[in-house]
C-alpha cells in the first residue's frame, strides 16, 4: 500500500497536511499546485482527504451535500437530532 499513487495539493494561504486519492476530487480543482507522488512518503501529520475517503459526498456530485449529510444524519437518529 506504500506504492499507491496519491495527490497532494497545494493552496495558497493554508498550511492544511491532506492527501488525496481521488485524481478527480472536486477539491484539487482549487489548488495551486499538485503533486502527484506515492504514499510512503508522505509525512505521518498528513491525513486523506475526507471527500477522498468517502466520509463525505464530492463537491459537486449528484446533489448529495451538506444539507442532504444532516438529514441523512436525523433519519438515523429517530429525528431527534
């Protein structure tokens, strides 16, 4: 797993340490700058992209989104949320 190909971005004015997996992340579309390189070198503070990961929809995807993530989150929990 050391060998997979990943991408960090880099965005003016932010010093965030996220990876990406996804070469199509809606996310990269606002960097800087991309490198793509392998993930065992990494640095161990570097985190994957959470959108990358699937704990939240793609920006831009089908409609799914922030608003959808919350209701999706109280029909789990009863509607008490």
């Amino acid at each position: 797993m050391t060998g997979d190909t990943v991408f960090v971005s880099r965005r003016r004015y932010t010093n965030r340490n996220v990876y990406h997996t996804d070469p199509e992340c809606g996310h990269l579309s606002n960097a800087d700058d991309i490198r793509e390189t392998t993930r065992g070198v990494l640095y161990e503070d570097m985190r994957q992209c959470r959108y990358c990961a699937g704990e939240y929809p793609q920006p831009g995807g089908s409609g799914d989104g922030h608003y959808q993530s919350l209701i999706q989150a109280a029909d789990e929990d009863g509607g008490s949320a």
